[in-house]
C-alpha cells in the first residue's frame, strides 16, 4: 500500500479514536467515508464534512444490525477503498468479575467486539483495492501473555478478536490484517487518566498502516509499530 493519499473506510467514527482518526487522514489529504449508528449524533463529523467538503462522506451504519453491512456496500458502490479500519467497539461491564457480568450484558459485549467486526469487514471486502490493508481495533488487553488480571469482559472479548482476525487474514492472505492497539488513550472508553491524546494516538496508527499496509499476513501491533504478544 502506498502512503500517498487515497481512501480509508473508516467504521465507527462518530466520537474518540474514529473521529480522530477522521481528521488525521483529512489532515494528510486523503478522502474519507466514516460511518455512524446515529447521523443525527455525528456532530464532529458534521463539523469536519463542512470543513472538508466532498474528502469527507458520512454514512450511517449499526455494526450489530443483520444486512447492514451489506447495504452499506451496495450504497458504496464503485467506491475503490485503499484501507478499511473497523473502529466500532464497547466496554459495558470494565470493572466486573466475569461471573457478576449478566449473559445478555457479556453476549452484546463479544458481539460487538469479537463478532461484529470480521463480519462487517467481509460484508465490504468487495469495495477494497488490490492488497489494501484491514485493520481491527483490538487493544493490549487482547493479550493472553500480558495478561494482568482486571477488565475480563473485555479482555476476552478482544482476544476473540485477535484468534478472528488471525483466521480472517487466513482466508485473505494477499493483504495485511492488523490488529491494531491505540494506546491507553484519553477518550470516553479510555477514561481522564490515560497518558496518550487522541491526536498522538491517531497519528502513530497512521503511520503503522502507511509502513505496514503494503505486507502480508497478520500482525498485533501498537500505535508505535511495535509488535504485541498473543
């Protein structure tokens, strides 16, 4: 992949690291589609798209939605996507044991984070140029290795992801797949304490893509390139 500009796709952008990363690829000249669950919510968005005009399309989309994918790449059609970065994710019950987590609460949980975002992502392989990279938001805390207790729900969650973007870039193996970590980021998800913005956050991933979006394979990786254990 080339790191002149293109198109990025970029699924769940509506607040935090998605609108983030929205305004760093608008800020490096490249043409941006982010989707929201909400338009009427997207007011960052809003505010970039008239800053930005046409570089900027904003579409609707509710990763948990059956078919929705799939309509967002009928809409999309003879769009030519140069990377396609799936943001959308949750943390409901951060804090609980795995046996205080009530099922309904920890199934929408792996839904959202494990489930939803190999299945949306192949709902749209068909708008993707040649060897454009996929990447899944996963986070450290995916990690079996580093595991240090804590956060369980969503630990687990996201180790699912990691094992499905492994077997995702099995069946897609003439494009890189990252799993990509953004750092303990200040945003609602990450909390006030966290060390990273969301600017250094968002620009780091960038450049992780625009280094590695050109190879093969999967890789765990954090917003500084650097490779995460399993």
């Amino acid at each position: 992949m080339s790191a002149s500009p293109g198109t990025i796709l970029l699924i769940g952008a509506s607040r935090g690291l998605g609108l983030g990363l929205a305004g760093e690829y608008l800020r490096r000249g490249w043409r941006v589609i982010a989707t929201v669950r909400d338009l009427a919510t997207a007011t960052g968005l809003m505010a970039l798209r008239d800053a930005h005009g046409d570089r900027l399309r904003v579409e609707s989309l509710d990763v948990m939605e059956a078919g929705a994918a799939a309509g967002l790449a009928g809409r999309l059609a003879g769009e030519r996507v140069d990377v396609l970065f799936v943001v959308a994710g949750r943390s409901g019950y951060s804090m609980a044991p795995i046996h205080e987590v009530p099922a309904e609460g920890a199934a929408l949980e792996f839904m959202t984070n494990a489930y939803a975002p190999p299945v949306v992502a192949e709902a749209l392989m068909g708008l993707l140029a040649p060897h454009a990279p996929v990447v899944f938001m996963t986070s450290i805390l995916g990690s079996i290795a580093n595991n240090a207790g804590g956060m369980e729900l969503y630990r687990a969650s996201k180790a699912a992801l990691n094992m499905l973007g492994s077997s995702f870039a099995l069946r897609h193996a003439d494009r890189a797949v990252i799993l990509m970590h953004p750092g303990w980021v200040r945003t609602d998800m990450g909390g006030s304490s966290a060390p990273l913005d969301v600017a250094t956050s968002v620009r780091g991933m960038a450049d992780v893509i625009a280094s590695h979006g050109g190879k093969r394979g999967v890789a765990y990786l954090d917003y500084t390139g650097a490779t995460i254990p399993w």
